[in-house]
C-alpha cells in the first residue's frame, strides 16, 4: 500500500529536462536572459515540483550544458541554438 503519491520530478533528469523546456518557452531578456523567477514560478506553482526538486533539476542541468546560471542566480540561458539540449548526454 502507497500512501504518497508519486513525484514526477524527483529525478533530477526529469526535473532538468522539464526546466529546460520551461526555459524554452520563456520569452527572453536581453542577451538570452532567462530570469529565474520565470522558470521556478512555472515549475513549483503549474507543475506542482518542490524547491528540492527545482535545485536538484537546475544542477543536472548545469552539469549536462543544457543551461548555464549566473554567478547572481538571478538568470540562466539556453545553450547555444542548433543543439540537441536534451538528447546530449
């Protein structure tokens, strides 16, 4: 017998490739700027994920290229056009 439900985006990967696709949905400041607020708003209040499961999604993330953060921590950008952010490993 389950008594908590399944979490979708306690996978970190799960978590990052959900944010990415956030942050592709996002329109962009200048530079490519993603601010984020934009992406965490979505993920925690739309999708229901945690704080946890944001950080831990946002380091994958960074670990695998497919974003990069800010050293403020106020914004991330996509990386460049013409990759496969999500089928790179």
């Amino acid at each position: 017998m389950k008594h908590t439900a399944e979490r979708p985006y306690a996978d970190p990967d799960a978590a990052a490739r959900k944010l990415v696709e956030l942050a592709v949905s996002v329109a962009a400041a200048q530079d490519g700027r993603i601010y984020i607020e934009r992406i965490n708003g979505q993920f925690m209040i739309e999708l229901k994920g945690s704080g946890s499961e944001f950080g831990a999604g946002l380091r994958y993330a960074i670990e695998r290229g497919w974003l990069s953060k800010h050293e403020s921590g106020t914004y991330v950008k996509l990386m460049p056009p013409g990759e496969d952010l999500l089928t790179r490993k």
